[in-house]
C-alpha cells in the first residue's frame, strides 16, 4: 500500500489526520445515528430507543461471515456507512477483500489474487478519503498489467513515503489487508531485500513483530 504515484496532494489533507470513518456524512435520522459501541447502554436507559435499535436498517440480518458474494456485502456496507456503524463498515470491508482471496471468478496465483484483495481495500478506502463514489488506481493497475503485480508489491515495499490509504489500514489494526503483508505472506517469492524492506515498513508503522508471521 505504500505507493507514491496516488498520494493525495499534501495541501488538501484535514489540518489533523482523521480516520476515514469519522469523515462519513452523519444520517439525518437520530435514531438510526447510533454507534454500535454504544447501542446496549442507550437501549438499557431509553426503551423507545431499544425498539428503533431492534429495527435499524443498519444491522445486516446475518453475521458478515455469512455472506458469500460481494454484490451481497456492498449494500450492508454501504447502510453502515449511512448510519456511521464503523465496526460493521470494517468488518464488511474485511469480508469483501476475504471473498475477493477466494474468488474463483478471477484468474490468478495466490498472489494475485491476494493482491487483487488489497487494490479492493486500498481503491475504497481511497475513495472514502477523496470524498468520491469509486476510485480507480489507474496508473498502479497499469503498472500490473505492463509489468505484473510482483512489481508493484516490490515498489510499495521499498517505498518508505506510505499514502494515507496506508495510514488509516494501520489506525484500525488492519495490517494484513496491505501490500507490505502480502509480500511477507509470499515471501518466497520476492527477494530478501523486498522482504525486509515490506517488513521494516511495518515494523515503523507500529505492528508488532510476533505479527508480522503469516500463515
């Protein structure tokens, strides 16, 4: 994830970096505004605000790791977006990068499948930062296409400049969802120098290293 060539412009970023989830546009509905970190202490000192938690369109109707198509989680994940759910809205993103691991609907090694999941995580979340519906990653897709997605995860891991894509995946513990842990997830297929290099980026970024062992 630690790419230069889409960087936001450094001028137009908040005076204070803020999670990407904290610049989502508020619901104007006030009973279905509500956190989920906060839903059980305001049913237990409100009932009438118990009966709009019970039938808040913003709760899917099963467990995320339930749903097994992607076109299935993106409206979950968008309603969560509405109702400022951010649990729901990670844990729906973590679920669409999972099936998009597994798809057997795109062509690929491991690898590149495991790098499709990330450009998932690093175009959304882009999108989110530039207040935009999608974003496209063009020139970085370009990159794959021309030279495979090897090359890009080489460049990301040496970068040391990380984007604030990058930044807010660290902010929510969400390592494994980046570039750098791909490359320590296939390690044998990189260089030692790209290795260290992805697993030094991490290191600095503040994950542990008892962490940075995938499976």
């Amino acid at each position: 994830m630690g790419i230069a060539l889409n960087q936001i412009d450094e001028t137009q970023r908040p005076k204070k970096f803020r999670p990407i989830v904290e610049n989502y546009e508020r619901s104007q509905d006030r009973g279905n505004r509500v956190c989920s970190t906060s839903q059980t202490s305001i049913a237990l000192e409100n009932p009438e605000m118990a009966e709009i938690l019970q039938n808040s369109t913003s709760l899917p109707k099963k467990p995320i790791s339930e749903y097994t198509r992607d076109e299935d989680v993106i409206p979950v994940m968008e309603n969560a977006k509405r109702h400022d759910n951010k649990e729901l809205w990670w844990e729906c993103l973590r679920r669409r990068c999972e099936l998009k691991r597994k798809s057997t609907s795109e062509k690929g090694s491991p690898l590149e499948l495991g790098f499709y999941a990330v450009m998932l995580a690093y175009e959304t979340l882009e999108a989110e930062l530039r207040r935009r519906k999608n974003y496209r990653a063009t020139r970085t897709w370009k990159m794959a296409d021309n030279k495979g997605v090897k090359a890009v995860l080489e460049k990301w891991a040496r970068n040391r400049q990380k984007g604030s894509a990058f930044k807010v995946l660290m902010d929510h513990e969400a390592y494994d969802l980046t570039g750098e842990y791909l490359v320590l997830k296939y390690k044998s297929d990189f260089s030692p120098e790209v290795v260290s290099a992805a697993r030094q980026s991490l290191l600095d970024a503040g994950v542990p290293p008892e962490k940075l062992e995938p499976s």
